[in-house]
C-alpha cells in the first residue's frame, strides 16, 4: 500500500513538474513556429562550432525539428562524425531566443523525404526529394533555453536563461524565468 500511495505522489509531482513548464513551452513554440529561419551549430573535426542559416520546418509536438540538405553537405558529414548539435532561433517580433540543444542524425529514407520536402526547394536540389541531391536531418533536442521578452520570461544579467530538460516524454522546468 505505501508503494501505491508513494508512486501516486511521485506521479503527481511529476504532472505537476510538466505543468510547471506548459507557458515556456508555449513561448518557445511560438518563436519557432515564427521564425522562418534558424541557425544549425554542428561541432567540426578540430573541436570548432560550425554554424550555418536554414530553413527548417515546424517543430513536432515534442519538439523534433527537420531541415532538408544535400547529403554530401560539410554539417552531413559532421553530424555523422558528431551528432550533437544545437539550433538557435531568434524572435523576430520582440526580444528573444530559443536555443534547442540536442541530437541530430541524418535520414535518407525516401518516404521521408517526400515528407519533408518543399516544392520552392527545386532549384536547390535537382530530382525532388526522391532524388539523390536530398536528405533530411533530424534533430531531437534534449534541453531548451529561451528569452522572451513578449511572454515576459526575461532574466537578469547573469542569470540563466529558462531551461527546460527533457525527461522522457515530458518537459522539466529547470530554471524559472523572472517577471517583468
């Protein structure tokens, strides 16, 4: 019976925990979802971050972010060596940031493909996405860190950004953001 009964308050504070981080997710999923480009940072043989402008699309409800390249890319062949990377997007309307700090592989599965595929994209990759000009690179981010000005989660100098850490399936809030 205790176990129970312990398991049930474990099981609360974790809901209570995701909760907690419902209006950081939210902000952070409205600047993404905004932002029509963001910065891919891969790590290079020597150690050196690498950052270059893409065209991602939307977020996943958890999160997952996919962005299409030419598979013998210089972040291909990085992200293949190094999987960690990290995604920045800045907020367009007003202050602020969302960094997603992660994962990313590269998948060459034609369905997938033909998923993530926009048809302006033909110019940049000759023979669609069935073709062999195309991949697409998934990155599953594990930590977000964001500032937002129009949601007022703001920091004071010094202090940490909001972060947010997956945990399994669900979000932790892991550091709360000052109120205007």
């Amino acid at each position: 019976m205790r176990v129970k009964v312990a398991l049930a308050i474990l099981a609360a504070f974790a809901c209570a925990r995701a909760q907690d981080a419902g209006p950081a997710l939210e902000a952070a999923r409205t600047i993404v979802e905004n932002a029509e480009y963001c910065f891919l940072i891969t790590v290079d043989a020597g150690g050196q971050p690498q950052a270059r402008l893409m065209q991602p699309f939307p977020p996943e409800k958890d999160f997952t972010i996919w962005m299409g390249t030419h598979p013998k890319t210089r972040k291909v062949e990085q992200i293949r060596a190094n999987p960690k990377v990290t995604v920045a997007y800045q907020d367009a309307k007003a202050p602020g940031y969302v960094t997603l700090i992660g994962t990313a592989r590269v998948v060459d599965t034609i369905e997938t493909r033909k998923a993530h595929w926009r048809d302006d994209w033909g110019d940049f990759f000759p023979g669609g996405p069935a073709g062999p000009n195309y991949a697409v690179i998934e990155i599953k981010p594990q930590r977000i860190e964001l500032i937002s000005a129009a949601n007022e989660m703001v920091t004071a100098p010094g202090a940490p950004p909001v972060i947010l850490e997956r945990r399994g399936e669900t979000w932790r809030l892991l550091a709360k953001p000052l109120l205007k």
